[in-house]
C-alpha cells in the first residue's frame, strides 16, 4: 500500500508513526510518501491530511496547483482521512466560531458542516475517552487541540461518533473525517479503519 501525506504543514510525522505502528501490528508493509506537489499524488492508494491551520495548508495547497489535483483525485476515489484541520479542509461548509465565514480555500467535498475553533479559549484543548462503534469496543482517547465540531451532516455523509451536541467523526463513501487527533495516542484503530475498511478495494 502507498499512503500519501499531505506534507505542507502541521502534525505530519505523527501520522508516518502511526503508519509505522500499524505495519508492525499487522506484519504488513506501507509506502509512506510525504505529498508536497501535485505529481505526488500518482499512485496513491490513501492519503491523510494532518491537523495544523487549515487556512494555512489550503492557501499553500491552492497556490501550488495541488488543491485542485487532490481534489479531483478524491473525487475519483483516493481514500482520503481528513484530521482536525483536514476534516475543515474536506468539508463543504465552514465558519468560525467567532469570526463567522471564512472564506478559505477548501475542498469542499463532504456534506458536513464545520464551526472553527468550536470548543473557544477555556477549552482549546482537551482529551476525553469517546465510544466509536465503527472501530470496535472499549474507549478511544479522543484529543482535541483548538478542535472543530462537525454541527451537521446530510446526504451520504454519516455520523460515526459524537461528543455531546457536537459529531467528531464522520464518513461519506471515501472520506473520513475527525475532529480529533487519532495521531497522537498509541491506539492504531481509527488508521486502521481507514486503510482497512474506508481505502479496502
Ligand atoms: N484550529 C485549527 C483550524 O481551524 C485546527 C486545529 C487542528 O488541526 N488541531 O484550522
């Protein structure tokens, strides 16, 4: 399997890790490619968008010319794992807790709604345990940093997990989306759903 990156900013290592992790828990082996052009989407089997700043990575993204390849790659069927400020990037609705629209680029494929900066200052930043039935018994360490909130899906998309009023994971057909960040605990189960049950051909 080869598991693109998105490698323009934020929490990329964290992801290669826990690739790591899973290849050594399933005796398996991952091509991981750090995408940073758009010719580096050739051949993908998967690919994750990290957490960082969302504007940050779509404006960078956009500029290269990769934000139209990724997503016309996804649209024809690259699995794709949004994290936290992926999860902003792959929705088609977003604004600001605070700031209301705004206007970055996007792209805007699922049918959720996102709110930036959900959970505002008291609680930027924040882990609690979360049931996720779609990857399997017993809690998940859900950590949350300056995180989002899925406020809606429709259509195709489907709610996976919820934390109180607000969705943290969500699926539509090839895309996966949480709010939370999978990466940085050393629980490999949410990776695995995606290269496994999302990414399965
Ligand atoms: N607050 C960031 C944003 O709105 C997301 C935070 C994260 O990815 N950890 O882009």
């Amino acid at each position: 399997m080869r598991v693109g990156i998105l490698a323009l900013q934020g929490g990329v290592y964290e992801h290669a890790y826990m690739l790591k992790q899973v290849v050594d828990k399933r005796e398996t082996s991952i091509d991981v490619v750090f995408v940073k052009r758009p010719s580096q989407l050739r051949g993908l089997d998967a690919i994750i968008i990290p957490g960082g700043e969302s504007t940050t990575i779509g404006v960078v993204a956009e500029h290269t010319g990769l934000l139209g390849e990724l997503r016309e790659a996804i649209e024809d069927g690259l699995p794709v794992m949004g994290v936290c400020a992926g999860a902003i990037l792959l929705a088609k609705s977003v604004r600001d807790r605070r700031v209301g629209e705004t206007k970055q680029p996007l792209l805007g494929l699922m049918n959720i709604e996102v709110v930036r900066n959900y959970y505002g200052r008291q609680r930027e930043s924040f882990e609690i345990d979360v049931e996720i039935p779609a990857v399997g018994k017993g809690p998940f360490r859900a950590v949350f940093i300056r995180a989002p909130a899925i406020t809606k899906t429709w259509g195709e998309a489907e709610p996976l997990a919820r934390l109180d009023e607000a969705i943290i994971m969500a699926r539509q057909g090839n895309m996966l989306a949480t709010t939370f960040h999978p990466e940085l605990t050393s629980d490999t189960r949410i990776h695995e759903y995606f290269l496994y049950e999302v990414a399965r051909k």
